[in-house]
C-alpha cells in the first residue's frame, strides 16, 4: 500500500535549526511536496522536489532522495512563527497526493 | 487576490439534516478537491474534479456528494449527516497537474460539528 511517516510531533529552540523527516512508499513518484499549517488555518505551500538533491529558500530548505524514498524539511534560525505543523505529501502515478499525519514542531524560547 | 472561499467556516448541526458547504475559487482552476482533516491522520482526500462536469472519487466518499456544473464552484453536500463526519474540511484548487509551479492553494477550512 502507500505510506507516508514522518514523526508526530518535536520540539526546537528559537534560533535553533531543526530537521524534520518524511519517508514515503507510493506506486509511482511524481514528486514530494511540503507544506507548513498554522493551527487552525489552511496548509500553505513551502516546497517541491521531483530530483534528487537538496533546494533551498531562504531559511528552509528541501532534499529528496528517491532512491531510500526519504525527504527532510530543514529550517535554519527558527523564530516562534515556525511553530505549526509541516505536512509530507508525495504524488503517486497517478499524480494523486498521499499525506502524512503532519509533524507538529514546537519552538521554545 | 487569488483565493479559494469556503462557507461556512462553522456549523454545528445535527444528524441527518442535510448540509452544503461551498467552494469558490477566483483563479480559473481546472482541479479542484475537498479533503477531510482529523487528528493523527493527516488530509484525506474526499472527492475531487479535474475539469466541469468530471468528478471522482478520493479516498473517504462514503456519506459525500459533489457537482462541478461551473469552473469556480465545486460544492460539498451531507445528504444525512451523521457524527463521524464531524471534521475540519479544506476545499483546494490548482491549475493543472501538480508540480513546483502547479501546488494546490487551500480554503481558510469549514469546520463541521455534527450532534
């Protein structure tokens, strides 16, 4: 069947760096996307990888490894606002989306 | 500004009163999707539709129904709403197959209580 983990739930400090990982098994693979909701609001697009290798933004950045059917999110100087809940998603051959649970990440001061 | 609109953002209501909740979107989306959020397990896709007229199933119809007779529109209808469908729901647009540049843009969210 398809799957998609990542961990529930961790904790950072502000100004910290955190990694946050997704493993996945779909039939197919079009491509593994992150996104960032806020508690209570609508999820919204962070990143998209389709090859392998790591994309950066700004202070987060994306690496996918097709091979191992592995993706981390890394976010660098975290700041309070980066407390929400990051959602893996990766597109099967069907180009249908297959989420995680999400992980929730807490910032510390 | 390019949103996707869903009403309403809350209801509570009882079993078996049929609902509707709305969708817009204002950016010419050709696919347009409802999903479902609970708790520990992430979205789930509900129905979806790649173009007027075409819609089909996700993975958690049962109990759904959807139309897409207008490009913008893709309401959400509980013909008998009973208490497991108590849910936050997220109606999302996109322009076309998923990539970089094509990423679904997600409604504020409609969350439903069911009594």
């Amino acid at each position: 069947g398809q799957n998609i983990d990542q961990p529930t739930e961790m904790t950072a400090t502000e100004g910290a760096i955190v990694q946050i990982n997704c493993t996945y098994q779909t039939s197919g693979f079009n491509g593994l996307f992150w996104y960032q909701q806020h508690a209570g609001e609508a999820p919204t697009f962070l990143s998209y990888n389709v090859l392998d290798g790591l994309e950066e933004k700004g202070r987060f950045s994306s690496f996918l490894s097709r091979s191992k059917g592995y993706s981390y999110l890394l976010l660098k100087e975290l700041q309070m606002k980066d407390s929400a809940s990051y959602l893996c998603a990766a597109m099967d051959s069907n180009y249908q989306l297959i989420w995680g649970a999400g992980t929730k990440l807490i910032i510390k001061p | 500004e390019a949103q996707v609109t869903q009403n309403p953002r809350y209801l509570i209501t009882v079993t078996g009163k049929k609902l509707t909740v709305t969708c817009s979107q204002n950016m010419n989306h050709e696919y347009m999707s409802w999903y479902r959020q609970d708790p520990g397990l992430g979205l789930r896709q509900i129905y979806y539709s790649m173009n007027v007229e075409v819609t089909d199933k996700g993975d958690v119809p049962e109990g759904y129904k959807v139309s897409r007779k207008e490009k913008r529109n893709f309401p959400l209808i509980l013909e008998s709403p009973s208490p497991n469908q108590t849910s936050l729901y997220f109606c999302a647009s996109s322009g076309g197959a998923f990539s970089g540049a094509n990423v679904l843009t997600f409604g504020a969210g409609s969350r439903l209580t069911v009594l």
